[in-house]
C-alpha cells in the first residue's frame, strides 16, 4: 500500500506557489508533516481529501490516479471542530457513517469500535455540548476511524489541548497508526517526535528533508553546542546563532545553540527541536 504525490503544485494566487513540485511517497506507519505555519502542510492535507483542487501534478494510490472512489480509503480530521453540538455522539456518528457510505447493519458495530478506540464508548448518549475540549478532539478522531480508512489525515490534531491530554490522544493515534498510512501535520515537535516513523520538514512548499527521526538528527550532528557564558553575552550569541535552550544553574547561564560552523562551545547530540531549527527556523542570527 502506498500514496504517491508527485510533481504537486497549488497556487491561490497567480505566480504564488504555496506547494512547489512537491514529491514523496507515504507506505504504513505515521508520517509527521513538520513546518512552520504557512509551510503548506495543510494544504497538502486538504489536496489528498480532496477539499482543494490541485494546480498541476499527480496523486496515485496503489498507483492509480486517484479520483472520488478514493475518499473511502480516507479518515480525515480537520484543524477545526466539525462537530454538531446538539447531537449526541451516538447520533453524530450515525450521521457521518452514513455520509461515508458505511452499509446500515454496520454502523452500530463501527460505532462502538471506534468510541472504544478513544475511550468514548460511556459517552455514546451525551450531546456533544457536554464535551470538554479534550473529548471533541477525541470525538473528530473518532470519526475519522469510522470505516477502518488505510488512510488517515490529521491536521494539527492536537491543537488546543492541555499537556495530559496532547499526550493521550498522541497515544491513540499511535495505538492504530501502525496499520495504516497516517498524516499528521503540526507544528508542534511534541507531538510526533516519539510516535513518528518518518519526519518531512516542509517550509516554502517544499519537502526540504525527510527521514526516521535518527537520521534526521544525526544529519545535524555537530551542529549543536552546549555552552556557559557570562549574562552579558547572551544577546551577542542570539544576534549570531540559534538559541535552542538557556537555563540557569544558580547564577550561571547555560545555553544550546546552532551553529553552522565549527565552535568553541562543547557538541551535544541534537533533538527534533533543533533539527526543525535547522532546517526550517529563520536566518541564524544576522549571519
């Protein structure tokens, strides 16, 4: 099983490329879009569910062009709450299988599955009103299990949620991610850092890096240094380098940083953090 997007260009504006010649291929296991807001994640998100048309390239599945029969290989959860308040989650659910064309003497049996998968089953029968926040994302994440898709597209799915329950629908997502082909665009390194197979770093449109999270940071090993400075030198070295952490020890200032060149300061094993610093964070300094 695979996706295969290639050459994909999308313009809103003429001459204004969002994506640009976009190319890859996703195969099972979770699949973490990482980039800045405005990178194109989202978009690339909205082509491959078939909510934008694309400009030019070419989307295969199992490699043949996709067309409408593929939105039944797809679960899709968007940014923004979809919804319906005055329903229950039984009724919401019932709604959207139908509208995914689930045969009717299956949709209870999917139902139930699915508010297992996200520990909603007891909720079944409150309106979804009733829901914290924390349970919508997991009520969206719910229906885009409904029909057991191959694929599933999560845009930002975490958005909005405190630390506890970031982690708990991380963990979801990771308990059926394996199986499947799964999109998860963020800007939030968190979020996919433990549970992502593959990273592609997005900025401009373009795919600018991709691999496991290990040779993602061993590509910029090196590059990250540790180092104790007087206070009154901080803002020379945010002036020049990429400050990823500073901290004090009693009254000694420690910093992390990038640097493109060799340094005085003492290298350290980088984190996704950094890679996503180095590779799509702004100029280093006024270097």
């Amino acid at each position: 099983m695979k996706l295969e997007i290639r050459n994909l260009n999308k313009s809103y504006v003429k001459d204004r490329l969002v994506l640009q010649d976009f190319n890859y291929t996703f195969v099972p296991g979770i699949h973490g879009l990482l980039g800045p807001n405005g990178a194109g994640k989202s978009t690339l998100m909205k082509i491959i569910v078939q909510i934008l048309d694309k400009t030019s390239g070419s989307i295969l599945f199992n490699e043949k062009e996709v067309d409408s029969s593929f939105l039944k290989h797809i679960g899709y959860m968007p940014q923004h709450f979809c919804l319906y308040d005055d329903f229950t989650l039984r009724e919401n659910l019932n709604y959207i299988s139908a509208l995914k064309g689930i045969m009717k003497n299956e949709i209870q049996e999917q139902i139930i599955r699915v508010s297992k998968n996200v520990d909603l089953y007891e909720n079944l029968d409150n309106k979804l009103s009733t829901f914290s926040g924390g349970m919508k994302q997991r009520a969206m994440f719910a229906q885009a299990l409904l029909g057991d898709p191959d694929i599933l597209v999560l845009d930002e799915p975490t958005a909005g949620l405190d630390p506890q329950k970031r982690i708990e629908l991380r963990n979801l997502i990771a308990k059926v991610g394996h199986q499947k082909i799964v999109l998860i665009a963020t800007h939030v390194v968190s979020d996919i850092d433990v549970i992502a197979d593959q990273i592609l770093l997005i900025k401009g449109g373009h795919c600018i890096k991709s691999g496991s999270i290990r040779s993602l940071t061993d590509s910029i090993y090196g590059s990250v240094y540790t180092k104790k400075i007087e206070r009154n030198e901080l803002e020379d070295y945010e002036d020049k380098y990429k400050i990823s952490n500073l901290s004090y020890i009693k009254d000694e200032l420690m910093i992390r940083y990038i640097a493109k060149e060799s340094h005085e300061g003492m290298t350290v094993y980088p984190d996704l953090e950094e890679v996503y610093l180095y590779y799509c964070g702004d100029a280093y300094g006024k270097k």
